[in-house]
C-alpha cells in the first residue's frame, strides 16, 4: 500500500499544481494580478469557495459548471489538472527508476527521504520546467502566441541548472584540472549545440517564409527545447513535433475545420514533442538504431 499513497500524493501534489496553472493561463491574458486577485467565475464574477477549487473534483462535481451563474466551464480545467499530476508522477518514475528499484519499498525507507537525499533538486527542476511548458501548451494552443513571461524564464531557469549542475559537477573533487575532461564537459556542450541547431533550423525558416511558416515564438521555444533535451534526444523531439503537427493539421483539413490558410499554433506539438523525447528519447534512439543495424 505504501507506493501506491506515493503515487497518490505526488499526483494530488502535480493537480493542485495544474490548478494554479490554470490561474497563470487566465490572467496572463487578462492581465489580473495572478495572486492577489482571489479566483472566480469569468463569466459571473462569483468568488470561488475553497471546495470549489479542489482538483478535477469540483469540476466532476459541478458537472462542468459554474455553481452560481451555471455557465459551462471549459475542459481546459480538469485537464491541465490532470496532465499536471500525471506528468509530476512520470517524472519521478521514469528519470529516477533507481529511487524504487534500489532501495524497495521498505517502510524505514520513506520515498520522501530518497527523494530529498537523492534527486531531490532534479525533481525540482523538471517539475518547473513541465509546469512552464503546460502553461505554454494552453497558452498557445488558446491564444495562438507563446508567452514570452513564460518562455524567458524557462529559457533561464535551463541555462542555469545546467551551468549549474556542471559546475558542481567540477567541484565535486577538488584535486585537480583533470576533473575536466570531455566526457564531463559533453552534457553542457551537447546542451548548447542541440540549441543553437534547433534556433538557426527555425530562423531559417521564419525568415524564409516570413513568418507564415512558423511564428518567433516558436523559434525561442526550439532554443529553449533545445538547451533542454540536449543531444541527441532534441532530434526526437523535433521530430515528434513535425509528424505530429502534420498528423493534426492533415487531420483538421480533411474535416474542414481547417483550410490551407488557417493559422494552426504549433507550441503545443513542440511541447508534445519535447514531453516525448524527455520520457522515451533514449529508448526511440535505440530502436531506431536497432531498425538500423547498429
């Protein structure tokens, strides 16, 4: 029982997550202070109730609906909510396997001590940075425009965790300059060229076809997704992205919601794709290898 309480609370953790996420999604566009204004309904103004506010709950419980006016509430609610505590869930599952595998489930072992002595700080970070990518995925995907309050500071918070993470890396051992070998410096390095490809890969493109093809803000977001995933894990991404935008957007013109003119946000396919190689890039490269013969 006792995993199955971890898995439960780190999901519930990654909901209420979401849900603020949410907030930051509203009042970017609205521009209301994101926490000193209290929540509320946006098309009647009512003030939400704590027990109004509880993850996918409320929503399952109001049957989509605002208590007060009855107006529908958008399904963007529960799902960015869930998507929260389900990719709060996977990060530790899937880039700490070794928190479980190692170490079991014994009860003098809390998964909170492990995850504090261990990875705790990496949790952190990715926990961030998925939670910034939500936001953009909905953003965009809602607006048609990447936030660059949002994006900058991803962009940052990359950068330095990685500068970061090397250099301690570099001090773990103060004996000497022989710390400094390529295969320490390769992270960082791989980091940095994988973003500088994917920003002249994008430029190259807006500027071609004068941004009708992809918008500016698609081209930060490939920096950033780049500095991100590093080598070679952003081809995946990137890959991912293109097929899944041409999937969607062949998609929306065979049922006519789209024609060749309509503007399609392809942020959240980018986002998507850097979800999937962040999750399953080492085992798509090795299959694809494998296919290969290598």
């Amino acid at each position: 029982m006792f995993p199955y309480f971890c898995y439960t609370a780190i999901f519930i953790l990654g909901a209420f997550i979401g849900s603020f996420l949410n907030v930051i999604i509203y009042r970017l566009h609205t521009k209301e202070p994101i926490v000193k204004a209290r929540s509320h309904c946006p098309h009647c103004g009512h003030i939400l109730e704590w027990y109004e506010l509880v993850p996918i709950f409320s929503f399952l419980i109001q049957k989509g609906k605002c208590r007060r006016c009855k107006h529908r509430i958008s399904m963007q609610y529960p799902l960015v909510e869930g998507a929260g505590g389900i990719l709060f869930l996977m990060v530790v599952v899937f880039n700490f396997p070794a928190i479980w595998q190692d170490f079991g489930w014994a009860l003098e072992f809390s998964i909170f001590t492990k995850l504090l002595a261990f990875q705790f700080l990496n949790i952190l970070y990715l926990w961030a940075v998925l939670s910034m990518m939500i936001v953009i995925f909905a953003y965009d995907l809602k607006h048609y425009i990447i936030p660059d309050k949002i994006l900058y500071p991803a962009i940052i918070l990359v950068i330095c965790y990685k500068l970061f993470d090397f250099w301690s890396f570099i001090n773990w051992d103060l004996s000497g300059i022989s710390n400094l070998e390529f295969e320490v410096l390769k992270p960082l390095l791989y980091s940095f060229l994988a973003a500088a490809g994917a920003l002249a890969f994008f430029l190259s493109i807006f500027l071609i076809t004068k941004g009708r093809g992809l918008g500016f803000g698609d081209v930060k977001f490939a920096f950033f997704m780049g500095f991100f995933l590093g080598w070679p894990s952003i081809i995946v991404g990137l890959f991912g992205a293109w097929v899944l935008g041409a999937i969607i957007g062949i998609a929306l013109l065979m049922t006519g919601k789209k024609v060749l003119k309509s503007e399609i946000p392809f942020g959240p396919f980018l986002v998507t794709g850097t979800f999937t190689a962040m999750f399953w890039g080492d085992e798509i490269i090795k299959w694809y290898f494998g296919l290969l013969g290598f």
